[in-house]
C-alpha cells in the first residue's frame, strides 16, 4: 500500500505526511518523525558568499541558520504529542565505526539522562535509542528479541523462518563419526600422513574438511575479459608476474629471453609502458635475489622423515637445509600460512637434529617500506626447540579431529590473536578492511562450514593459542 502510486494531496489530510521542517509548519501531531539528523547534516552549516558582507561583521539580529535549525528542533519536540522519533546514521557501513548524531540529538539525550531513570535500574539509553541492524533482511527483524524491531517484508520474513528450522542452522552441527563419515575417512584409517598433507590441513582446516572429508568442490569463479586495456598491474598480476620472473632466473634464463616470455603473457600494456613495469618488477626480483644468496650457502641434502606417532607414521622431506639451518623464502609480504608450514618443517629438523646443521629455522620475505614504497628482505627467524616429538603428536591430533569436523583455526586471524588478543589487528584480519584485504571471514570454504554460527567463540581462541603459542615462543627477537 505504501508503494502504491498515491495522486497529490493536501498537506496534513489525516495520513502520514513528508515535509521539509520550516518555521510554523510543526503544527501538533500524535506522532513527529525527525529523518536523517546527523551530525554533518543538521544544524545546517551556512558557507556565505565572498562578497557578503553581513556574514563578515555580523550584528545583533541578523539571521543565523543554525540557531533556526535549533529554533526549528524545539517546536518540532513541542508539537510531538505522543511520539517524538529521531533517526541517524549510528555506525559507518564501510567499517562499523561510531558516528554521532546531530548536536542537539546529544543535547535531548543529555538532557534525559540527567532528568530521568527507571527504579528497576535499567539504562535509560536502552530504552530511547533503538540500534538497528545494517541490513533490512537482518534475522533481527523476525526472531522477535526486541519488540521494537519488526518488519512487514514476508519474502525475508520466511526466509528468516527456514534459516531457524530445525537441521538447516548449521552445516556442521557436531562432529562425524567414524563409522559414519564418508570415504576415504571410513573406510581407511588413518595410518600414514604425508608432512605436506599435514601443512595443507593447518593453513585452512575448513577447505581440508569441505574437499576432503566430504568430498565437496570449491566454486569455480569464470574471469570476466577486461573490457580496458591494462596500464598498470593489480598487486595479484603483479605477484605473478614476479613469480615467473624469479622462477626464469634460477633456471638460468637470460634477462631478454625471459622479458620476451612475460610480455607474451598478456597481462602487459602494450609499448614503453611494458617496459616500466619490467624493469621495476625485474629491479625488485634481483634485490631479493641478491638478499636471499648469502642464506643459501653450505647446501645439504633433503632429510628424510618416518616418524611413528600414536599409530600414524608422520613421513615426507625437508629441503632447505643449510649449515646454518633451514631456510624458506616467499617472494611477497609474509603471511601466517608460511609461518605453519615453516613451524612444521622446523620441528621435523629439530627432531632429526642433523650432524653439522644448526636447528634453526628462517622465513626470508618481502616487506614495504610505506614512505619510500620500496621493498627490502625481512628475516624471520625460529630458535631450536625442545620436545619437538610432542608439538607435532599434537598437530597430527588435531588433523584427526579435522578430519570429523571443521576446526576454528583461521591462519591470519589466529596468529594475530595469538600475538595481541582482540585489537584491531585480529579484526582486520577477520573482517578485512582497507587496503586491498578482504579478510578471511568472506571465505567460501569458512562461510561453508561455520554456516549458522559464529566460529569466533572460546574454541577459537583456544585453538588459536595451542597452534601459534609456541611459534611465538620460538621467535628471535631481532
């Protein structure tokens, strides 16, 4: 009825009227409605000319918008008879960030603070201001927890219905059985674990369970053909594109043959453009090459792993090793998952503890300098740790667990956890936010397996501390 097309009709004829506030237009009414009283919009800011010279030295008497606004707001709250509501933007939609209402909103509330309370002790605030949720179709709407929350939507109304039936809240309500699990869980215990395996569970057990317990394909997302032509590279063509470029010079490849091979990728402009970016991408491939020689001195062989633990034999290589311990590099900023798959491989050497081999471990990666924007090696470094046998006992476990139910471990939001507890950071990490990260929350294989609760809870934070608690032990302070 409301979105029906209505003809014109007089102003106050006994329905819902709009109308801009206007002085001696707020006549009395049962209920007086206030839209859009933000902070930047009202009082209304008046910007006058450069030649008006009233606002340059003004005097007693002279019309001031901003005290009309106020003058306004006062006979709108003296004609309110039964109902007087106010609305405003309260949290920013890109980052839930606090925004403030109109400074005689404030006022009001102030006012009502300082002149009212309930006997029951309940905060008068919650009782005036009504928080609503960001989107229309939020369950909030429909699970009748707040009286003062409703919607006439009947779409989104059942929609909000058959998300609460019963069996459809969650994916993964509880943990499978091995009886009842789906092959090959069922029908091959768990007798050998490969140490890649093993790393490819830890740096996102929901995809692990999602694609391997129950079988299950990701999405598969079709790239939409560029409809401009490319002048500069997005930070993934760009990681690429010096991937292949450091792959080409360890294999030996001259410089101009292994130009001429990226250029026929097409992920390059066209003309001297082309040419820019190589020599600054090729620039920055060099500097981490030549960072990355002096750590990759007195080579040895891979090591070999079959070690028995609780009747699974943990097996596979360790590369990398030196003299002066292992060492692992990524062309690009550091991330958590390279932090696990360090972690693991460096309790494996420090449990074979070669002759002539420092148990050490080194994470060579890319860091910005944010003034300069340029890039320079950062080493992170693990120190050797005793009982190494019973930290990977204890990651083995929880891939058993993993295989039966997905686990609450998220790799960037866990280690940030891990390292400061719920600031910012973690949920940057989780959320996302500025800066070209997305978060890991939006995640297909997280949204997936979590549907219909919230992951971050107690075995979040405990799991968060039992994986990366004694990776951050074994850091060495620069």
């Amino acid at each position: 009825m409301l979105d029906a097309a209505a003809p014109a009709q007089r102003f106050l004829t006994g329905r819902v009227t709009f109308c801009n506030m206007v002085p001696m237009r707020s006549i009395p009414a049962r209920v007086l409605c206030l839209l859009g009283m933000n902070g930047i919009d009202f009082p209304r800011d008046q910007r006058p000319l450069s030649f008006d010279l009233m606002a340059a030295a003004p005097r007693r008497g002279d019309r001031a918008r901003r005290e009309d606004d106020r003058h306004l707001f006062l006979e709108a709250l003296l004609s309110a008879r039964e109902r007087f509501y106010c609305s405003y933007v309260g949290s920013d939609q890109r980052d839930n960030a606090v925004r403030i209402p109109s400074v005689l909103v404030d006022e009001l509330l102030d006012y009502c603070r300082g002149a009212f309370c309930f006997t029951d002790g309940v905060d008068l605030m919650e009782r005036l201001l009504v928080r609503h949720p960001l989107q229309p179709f939020s369950r909030r709407y429909f699970d009748g927890a707040d009286v003062r929350l409703w919607s006439y939507r009947d779409d989104w109304c059942r929609a909000a219905r058959a998300g609460r039936a019963a069996g459809a809240e969650c994916f993964a309500a509880q943990a499978l059985t091995p009886a009842a699990a789906p092959e090959p869980v069922a029908d091959a215990p768990l007798q050998e674990l490969e140490l890649d395996d093993l790393i490819r569970f830890l740096r996102l057990p929901a995809e692990w369970f999602l694609t391997r317990t129950l079988g299950l394909r990701p999405p598969q997302e079709s790239a939409a053909l560029a409809e401009v032509e490319p002048f500069v590279l997005d930070g993934l063509t760009g990681w690429g594109l010096r991937q292949r470029l450091f792959v080409l010079a360890g294999e030996g490849c001259p410089e101009a043959e292994a130009h001429a091979l990226v250029r026929a990728a097409g992920d390059l402009p066209h003309g001297a453009a082309a040419e820019l970016i190589l020599d600054a991408q090729s620039a920055r491939v060099t500097a981490f090459r030549d960072g990355l020689a002096p750590y990759l001195t007195d080579a040895c062989p891979p090591l070999e792993l079959d070690l028995p633990l609780g009747g699974v034999r943990l097996v596979g290589w360790v590369d990398g090793v030196t003299a002066a311990g292992r060492v692992a590099y990524r062309l690009g900023r550091r991330r958590a998952q390279d932090l696990l798959g360090l972690w693991v491989r460096h309790l494996v050497l420090n449990h074979l503890a070669p002759v002539g081999v420092d148990c050490r471990s080194r994470l060579l990666t890319e860091v910005e300098n944010k003034r300069s924007h340029s890039f320079s090696l950062e080493v992170l470094e693990l120190a050797p740790v005793a009982g190494a046998v019973g930290y990977l006992a204890d990651l083995v476990e929880l891939f058993r667990q993993g295989q039966l139910a997905p686990l609450p471990l998220f790799p960037e939001t866990s280690a940030a956890f891990a390292r400061v507890g719920w600031e910012g950071e973690t949920w940057h990490a989780w959320q996302g936010g500025f800066g070209g990260w997305s978060g890991e929350s939006p995640q297909w294989a997280i949204r997936t397996a979590f549907r219909g609760r919230d992951p971050i809870d107690a075995d979040f934070e405990s799991l968060a501390r039992r994986v990366f608690a004694p990776v951050l032990a074994a850091h060495v302070r620069p």
